[in-house]
C-alpha cells in the first residue's frame, strides 16, 4: 500500500472520469491507481491542505464535484455534487480553503462572464449558496492573491484583468470593483500565474499565445504591465491549427516552485515555451519551444520542479518530461495512455 508520495489527477471530459496516478520521485513514472467515474469533468482545484479535490462538471445541471483525498493512497472518495451557479470554466479556493471561486460562462447568455463564490463546510464540501458579480464577456479564469485580499479574473472577450477587493472573513466580494487593467484588444486573456515571490503576475494570451508580465502590489491590488512576449515559434500562423480559425490557442501556463522557469502550452502549435525569469525584475527571456501532444490544453509541474506532466486532450494521452533545472529544457521520458478528453492536471504531494 502506498503511503504518501507524488500523485496526479487528470480529468478527462470526452470520458467523464478522473485518473489518478503515482509519481515515483526519482524517475518520474507513473503508476495508474484509480479512474473516477464523473460527469463532463474539466477544471479542477485542491484544497490548501490537501485533503480535498473539487472538480467542475460542465454539463447540465451543472455542479462541483466534492472528493476527499485519502493522504496515504492518493484515492479520492466522492463525497457528493453540489449544484453549480452556471458552467464553470474555472475554479479556485481562497488561501483558507473556506470559499470556493468559480469563472462562470453562462451557456443561455453567450460570452457574458460572472464570478461566483460559495462557502465551503467544515467537512470539505462546497455549499450550494453562491454570490455573484457579472464582470466583462469570457471569463476564462479566476484565482486570488497572495495576501487573499483581492480576487482577480481573466476576460477573454473583454481583454482584461478585473479587481475585486474580498474579505476572507465573510466570504464577500466588493461589489464596487476596482479598474480593470486592459490588454491590448485581441489578445484574449485566459489564464494567470503569480510568481511564488508574489511580486509578479503572469498571463498568457488565448488568440495571440502571448504572455503579459505585471508587477504586483500587494497593498492595493494595482498591476503594471513591464512585458509582453510571444510563446508561438518562430514562424507559426494560426489557420495552421487544424486548418481552421484564426485563433494561436495559447492555453495554460505554470511556473517551477523556485520561479526560475516559466512554462506555456500552446494549442495551435501543439508546442510548450519555455521562458527564464529575471527573479530581480520579473521580465521573461524566451529559452526554447518543445513538441506537445495534440493539444496541450492542461499541464502540470510536480511539487519538486523536476517532471512536466502534460496532457493532449485530442490524442488522449499524458506526456512525461524531466526538467532541466539549468536550461529549462524539456526531454520526454515517458508517453500513459487515458480516457479521451484529458485537459486539467493537479501535482499534489502528500505525506
């Protein structure tokens, strides 16, 4: 029997299930333990204290999936759904684990964007009592800050970052928000990374597959873009993306736990970029492009920084990588087939 260690969670919506699998630390090979059985699974979020996985279900009636994380074998047990506000395209806890936030893409309303927050019990599952703020069109993500005092949210459609002042006490956001920071238009804000320093915010683009870099202040929220860079290669048009749209489907983006290296999946050009951040500054230096699984939706770093677990959501499989911790460079170690579908990965180490 297992007794603690590396394990990683894949949902798989075209196949309604979670896996979960075991990293051997030295190798970074993967152990399949159990397949849960769900609804249209998609994104997932892991309690501050690791003992529990929630997981948006993104089919109607629309509800969040509650597990419980078993510390010794990694399984996850269901504890039950709790009905969802809308279809949650993203989901994130506060830094206490008590409240639950979710990027909603009402289906009835196309491209409006709401922020739900609901209260999560003492035993671990999401109550079905959510508040609401209607932010710019596409919420595609939302998350807090490192002091748990500010909520932000990342708007496609509305090519910006929104603000809300939260107070992790009552659970309430401000519903006077604060100013949006603006990207330029087109470029379709979708995910966002902070810098385990807490002094920068990352974001990568979904129809250019640009990254912004932000510096941070914490006391009041405010972000002030200092960069933006391309994760496309060199030479990469977006109608080559199936031979269809017009979009470059930059997609997710996670940093090392030391914050040295920057990683990017890119959909389109089914490739990962690989960015050395300036610690002193926050600036990004572009160092390599590597080959993906079609497509690279969702990906994964281990809690050490040495694997890269990325997920190709048509080819329905999950690549291995081993990091250099020197260059940033990925190699391949080892390809696992899944369920088709996989496009979100949670890292957890448990003791």
């Amino acid at each position: 029997m297992s007794t603690g260690g590396t394990f990683v969670y894949v949902s798989q919506h075209a196949s309604r299930q979670i896996s979960v699998l075991q990293m051997e630390p030295e190798t970074g090979a993967l152990t399949h333990i159990q397949d849960v059985p769900t609804g249209r699974v998609q994104p997932m979020a892991v309690s501050p204290d690791q003992r529990f996985l929630y997981a948006s279900l993104r089919e109607e009636p629309f509800s969040i999936a509650n597990f419980a994380i078993d510390r010794a074998t990694g399984r996850l047990s269901h504890l039950g759904d709790t009905p969802g506000y809308e279809s949650m395209v993203n989901i994130a806890l506060d830094r206490t684990g008590r409240y639950l936030f979710g990027a909603n893409n009402p289906s009835k309303v196309l491209r409006t964007g709401i922020i739900s927050v609901a209260p999560v019990g003492p035993q671990g599952f999401v109550q079905a009592s959510y508040d609401i703020v209607r932010t710019p069109p596409k919420l595609h993500s939302v998350q807090p800050d490192p002091t748990n005092r500010f909520i932000l949210g990342a708007s496609c459609d509305g090519n910006a970052i929104v603000r809300y002042a939260f107070d992790p006490i009552t659970g309430t956001l401000d519903l006077d928000p604060l100013s949006p920071i603006l990207v330029e238009p087109g470029r379709g804000p979708r995910h966002m990374r902070f810098h385990p320093n807490n002094r920068y915010l990352y974001v990568v683009n979904e129809y250019d597959a640009s990254v912004c870099a932000f510096r941070y202040n914490p006391h009041s929220g405010m972000l002030a873009e200092i960069q933006v860079i391309d994760a496309k290669p060199e030479g990469y048009e977006p109608g080559d993306r199936r031979g269809k749209g017009i979009s470059a489907a930059g997609a997710d983006l996670h940093l090392t736990p030391d914050g040295r290296w920057l990683y990017v999946s890119v959909r389109g050009s089914l490739t990962m970029a690989v960015f050395a951040v300036d610690h002193s500054c926050g600036l990004l230096k572009a160092a390599g492009h590597f080959p993906m699984p079609a497509e690279p939706r969702g990906f994964g770093i281990d809690p050490s920084g040495r694997f890269l677990f990325a997920a190709g959501d048509v080819s329905s499989n999950l690549i291995a990588h081993r990091i250099n911790p020197v260059t940033g460079a990925l190699t391949q170690i080892a390809e696992y087939a899944l369920g088709d579908g996989p496009n979100w990965v949670e890292c957890v180490r448990l003791p």
